[in-house]
C-alpha cells in the first residue's frame, strides 16, 4: 500500500482493506510517519472459493494534531485461485 504525502503531513496512516472475499483475510497495517508505503499480506482460508472481487477498497486514517483525516482508495481487484 502507497500513498503520497504533503511534505507538512509527518504522522503514521493506519490502512484497511474492505470487502474482502469470504476466506480471506488481511491485517491491518500502519505506514510509518517517515515512510510512504507498508506492504499487506493476504491470506487465504484452506475453504476459500475461487473468485475474483473488483470492489476491494483500502481505507486510511490519520491524525495531525487535532485533525483527523480519512480517504479511500479506488477499487482495485483480487482474484483467488486453487
């Protein structure tokens, strides 16, 4: 997971993904205040169906200060195979 950054925005962003395919699962995650990305592993429960979902969304979540700030990302696509 990336994002881009205003120079001034110096705190960490905690990312969720939604709407996952039933089976699978994926922590959620903290980009680090001095970085830009963090990677999120996908798991795939042992009865997962095959599938491929095209509304998966990435949410982040931040605060500066006492602003708070959240944003989604577009929609991006995850294919389960055997």
């Amino acid at each position: 997971m990336k994002v881009e950054r205003n120079p001034a925005f110096t705190s960490p962003v905690e990312v969720t993904l939604k709407n996952l395919p039933a089976g699978i699962t994926a922590p959620n995650a903290t980009i680090p205040a001095d970085q830009t990305s963090v990677e999120i592993e996908l798991t795939a429960a042992n009865d997962a169906k095959p599938v491929s979902a095209n509304n998966i969304l990435a949410e982040g979540q931040a605060a500066q200060g006492s602003a708070k700030f959240a944003i989604s990302s577009g929609q991006v696509t995850v294919a389960v195979q055997e």
